[in-house]
C-alpha cells in the first residue's frame, strides 16, 4: 500500500497531531484531507462528510471533544462515530484508524475514558476494517497535566508511571497505521523512557521557571480517575518513538493553542 497513492482523510487535520500526519502523508506522495469544523467537515452535524471522503481508501480520526463534561463528551464520541461510520460504508472506505490512549479500558472511573471505549466499541462493532492505535500521553500535554493539578500554588500529582512521546512520534506511528493493512485490533505506541509523573512535571516547570511547587499526592486523580502505578503505560510489545525528553523539553517549544 505504502507504494500507490491514496486518498486519505485525516479527521482533526488541523490539530497537534492531524496536521503532522497530513503534511508527512503528503510528503509521501498521498492526498491527504484535512477535515476539520474550520475546513467544512463536521463529524457531529455530518455537514461536508460525504464529499470528503468520497474516493478515500483510508480515514484517521483524531478529532476531540470540546468538552470533558463526562454527557458530552459521550454524546461527542457516540454521535461523531456514527456519523463517520455510516459516511465510511457509503463511500467505500477501506480503513478507519483511531487514535486513542493506553490503558482506555482500565481507567473508566473518568468520564472521558469511558467515552473514548465508547468510541472503540463502536469501531469494532462496525463493518469497516480498522486500527486502533493506543498511545501514551504526548509530551506536549505535560504542561496540561500540571494545569489539571493545580490548587492554589501546589501542582498535586500522582506518582503514578507515565511514558510519554513526542508529538512528532505519535503522528509517525499514526501514518504508519494509516499506510498498513488494518489490524483489527489495538497498536501500542509509547515513548522511550518511563518517568514518575509528579517528578516529570517537576522538571518541566522548572525548565519554564514556573514558581508553583509540586506535590505528591497519592490520592491526586488524573483528570477524574485515581491511578495505579503502571495505568498510563504501554505493554511489552508497544513500538517505541525515538524522541528522548530531554531533548524534546530543550528544543521543541510548547504547542500553539488550537481548535
């Protein structure tokens, strides 16, 4: 496959993530689709579905919810997955791939990952051939874990495993997925080093200079679920990304906002 040019879309193409994965697709020698709300493609109201995906061989999703209220969230991952699903069917699409997250279906205490299994669900269910690729929380979003944490001057975290990977890694493995035969089945995807979560974010605040002080605390929930030791880590068979944190933290600066 990797050798015929494709049509591919990339729902959340304009994304972190969707946007490297359509310019490596692109600097492939494939069409790669951004669809995106602010490109006329809307997974929820169904509006330009069909005629981006009309000739596409493959399509990977990774758009988000704009919520994390655990109804809406839900209602976001139920209604878009039908509503792409039905448009793969009518359009002959011949592979779905989904990005989602380790340990999806061992962390339903939080509404957000019980909606992402939701999504699954309905992607295994249906008839379109499919990858779901798992992977560990990206680098980028450490700073969002320090957000999520704090009160007051205190970042309060678990001292739960994490491994997280680079941006740039996660949209390699997600073309990668995008050009193989479906697996029908989930793909693990992590970084290459496993660090304690409370004392990675420490680093990073201190290489941002940030004043707040992190704190560790056993009972702290990872937006919304309380964590075991190796919840967020990826089994023996992962692939591994290539990018160090170290290197990331001096050389790739925080992520522009984006919708």
């Amino acid at each position: 496959m990797k050798d015929i040019a494709m049509k591919i879309v990339v729902i959340g193409g304009t994304g972190l993530i969707g946007s490297k994965v359509v310019q490596k697709l692109e600097a492939l020698g494939h069409e790669a689709v951004a669809a995106a709300p602010n490109t006329g493609v809307n997974t929820i109201t169904g509006e330009g579905l069909a005629d981006a995906l009309s000739g596409a061989q493959a399509v990977v999703d990774m758009a988000n919810s704009p919520s994390f209220e655990d109804q809406a969230v839900m209602d976001f991952f139920q209604t878009a997955g039908r509503n792409l699903a039905a448009a793969e069917v009518a359009a002959g699409v011949g592979l779905h791939v989904a990005l989602s997250v380790v340990g999806t279906e061992n962390l339903q205490g939080s509404g957000y990952f019980r909606a992402k299994l939701a999504q699954e669900t309905l992607i295994k269910s249906g008839s379109v051939p499919y990858t779901l690729l798992h992977a560990t929380q990206f680098m980028e979003f450490l700073r969002g874990i320090a957000q999520s944490g704090t009160v007051g001057d205190e970042v309060r975290l678990s001292h739960a495993y994490i491994q997280p990977m680079a941006a740039e890694d996660v949209a390699d493995a997600v073309v990668e997925a995008a050009l193989a035969p479906a697996a029908n089945g989930t793909v693990e995807v992590g970084g290459p080093e496993k660090f304690h979560i409370d004392e990675l974010v420490a680093r990073v605040l201190a290489f941002d200079n940030d004043p707040r002080t992190v704190v560790t605390d056993p009972d702290a929930a990872y937006f919304g679920v309380k964590l075991e030791e190796e919840s967020l880590i990826p089994g023996r068979d992962a692939k591994l990304g290539s990018t160090k944190f170290d290197w990331w933290l001096e050389n790739v600066p925080p992520p522009a906002s984006r919708k």
